[in-house]
C-alpha cells in the first residue's frame, strides 16, 4: 500500500512535474533536475535512517532478488572465508541458495520457519566474509526484535521493513530492501553498504552489478528506475512528515498488536509464529477450521479487505501491515474477523 497523499500528489504531478510542463518520467536521468531529485531522495533517506558519511546508498535496479547475486559477486572474495547464512525462513533461505551458485556458503543457523535462531547459537566463523540475515520474513511472518553485533559484517535483507523503525545503523555492513513493499512502488532497490566494504569488489565484476562503479556513477551507470526513485522520494517525504521512523515504528506496533491480540483470544484463529518472534508487518494466521479458509478470503474481498491469502508456499492467511496502511484498516479487518468467527465458530 503506497499513502493515499503520496499517490495524489504523483498524479497531480504527472502532466506536470514542478511547473516544468513534462512528467518527470519525459526528463533525461541526466538532466540536472533529476540529478537534483536523486541527491534529494539519497539526503532525505540518511536523515530518516541516521545514516552517516560512513555507509553510502545505492538505488539500482533488479529487486531484492539481484541482491542476493550481487552481494556475494561484491562482498565474498576468495581473502575471506565462506558469507555466512542465518536461515529464518523464504527469503533466507532463497538467498543462500542464489549465493551458492557463486561460491561456497556456510549455513551458521536454520530455524523453523517461525522462529529466529538465538544469535548465541550461530555458528558464524570469524573469516566469513559477511553474515546474512532477513530481518523481517514478508512469507513467513517472523522478524528479528533486534539486531546482533557480529565480528564480520551483518548484511540484512530488509525489503519488507526498512523504514517501519529505527536501526542501529554502526552493525551493519549492508542493507538492502527493494521498493515494493514498504518504501514505494516495484523497481528501485535502496543498498546501504558500508564504504569500506567497496574494496573488496573485484575488478572484473560487469559494470552495472559492481557496487563501487555504480557508486562513482551515482547509481546512474545506466538508464535508472526513474519513475519509481521519483514515487520512493515522496514516500521518504511522507514518512518525514509523519514524524518518523519512530512513529511509524510505534504505528506498526499498535497496528500489529491489535491483530496478535485478536488472535490469541481467539480459540477459532491462530497465529503461526510464537511471540518472541512475530513480525509487526505480516501476520501469519491459520483458522482452526480449515475448511473455512476460501470463504473466509471470498467475504474479506467482499467487504475490501484485499490480499488476504498467505503466500503460495505456506498457505494459511497473512495480514501485510506496511507503513501506509492506516489503523482504520486493521480496526475493519477486526471487525470482520469478529463478525466471521460468530457466524462460523
Ligand atoms: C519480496 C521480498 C524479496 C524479493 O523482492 P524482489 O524485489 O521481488 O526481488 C526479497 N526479500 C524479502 C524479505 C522480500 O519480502
């Protein structure tokens, strides 16, 4: 879900972008007002995030998905021992498996999809060459509390939760998240790396996939994303206004909270994941009756509660709680529930 104020004022622009007569789609990514939008963008992110002359920012293209190509093609030389995988569900699990097309992996820690390994428990080799880790698993529904301080760097996928609380940025080495979920719509990838980390790139590495090269283009190396690097630049403006990553971070926890709370009173619904472990994005449910799991997606739908349906690969029901989502939904979504639950418990 993008802000509604966010979308308004797109299409309030898209004939005419700040009374130059053309979309900011119609403006060559060279031009000093794009140039201008991307320095903006990049500036307002560092301020919404605490992000120091330490870390650089990168908007590329390619998903989430590129990154766990990218990453390793960057970060993982044969100087340093095997990047390092905690597994705590899909998207962990997706990106060791892309990372071992490149090279050794070493697994540190596996979870039950529903859980994080305690960090005491890593098996983590000083030599390896990064630690990664999924801070908030969109299918599963898991999200790491806090962050561990580790003695190689910690990369984080966080495409499901960047922006929905403060971090703190000094742990980490990189961080990526692609735009779709939480930050704006499909096709910009925001990457955090920490500068020091772009020596290690190797040389030969194809231009557009070598972090510092895209770095020295300022992420312009070829034609960008420019429509969606535009549309983030409004969402990092929205959340600004709104106050904050703090804000929204108490914002997801109440939006959350009503949700988890229905769901432990309840005997007819059941949430997956156990407490310690629970995502203030997405929330994984079942119904004890499962059978009733069609209808009650078909009545949701009815009544405009959308996108309902668990992932395809772990069934079930996912509530997703983005940062633009009001509270007003998630009060509706109750309501609904309640209202099923009477008339089919
Ligand atoms: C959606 C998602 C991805 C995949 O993102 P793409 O942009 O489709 O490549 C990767 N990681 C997480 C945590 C996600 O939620």
């Amino acid at each position: 879900m993008l802000p509604a104020a966010v979308l308004r004022r797109a299409q309030a622009e898209l004939l005419d972008w700040g009374g130059r007569g053309v979309s900011v789609m119609e403006i060559s990514h060279r031009s000093p007002d794009f140039m201008a939008l991307a320095a903006d963008t990049e500036a307002r992110l560092r301020q919404l995030l605490d992000i120091g002359d330490e870390h650089v920012v990168l908007f590329l293209a390619g998903g989430a998905t590129a990154q766990f190509s990218q990453i390793p093609m960057n970060l993982a030389t044969p100087d340093q021992g095997p990047p390092a995988f905690v597994i705590n569900g899909h998207w962990g699990h997706k990106a060791s498996q892309y990372a071992a097309l490149r090279g050794p992996v070493h697994i540190a820690a596996r979870s039950d999809p529903l859980s994080i390994p305690p960090p005491a428990d890593w098996n983590l080799p000083d030599d390896s060459a990064y630690v990664h880790i999924t801070s908030n698993e969109t299918v599963d529904g898991n999200q790491f509390a806090e962050f561990p301080q580790t003695p190689c760097p910690l990369v984080a996928d966080m495409s499901s939760d960047l922006l929905s609380r403060a971090l703190p940025l000094q742990r980490f080495g990189v961080i990526y998240a692609s735009a779709q979920k939480n930050l704006g719509p499909a096709g910009v990838t925001v990457v955090i790396i920490r500068r020091d980390l772009l020596e290690r790139a190797p040389s030969d590495l194809p231009p557009v996939y070598s972090f510092p090269q895209q770095l020295a283009k300022q992420s312009m190396m070829n034609t960008p994303v420019t429509f969606s690097w535009y549309l983030t630049g409004l969402v990092f403006e929205w959340v600004a206004e709104q106050g904050g990553v703090e804000i929204m971070a108490q914002r997801a926890k109440r939006r959350s909270a009503m949700l988890y709370d229905l769901l432990d009173r309840s005997g007819f619904y059941r949430a997956r994941v156990p407490v310690p472990f629970r995502s203030r994005m997405n929330v994984t449910f079942d119904l004890a009756e499962a059978d009733l799991l069609p209808r009650f997606v078909q009545e949701a739908e009815a009544v405009g509660l959308q996108g309902l349906k668990g992932h395809r690969v772990m069934g079930g029901l996912r509530a997703s709680l983005y940062n633009a989502l009001p509270l007003a939904a998630v009060e509706a979504l109750v309501a609904f529930m309640n209202d099923f639950e009477q008339r089919w418990g």
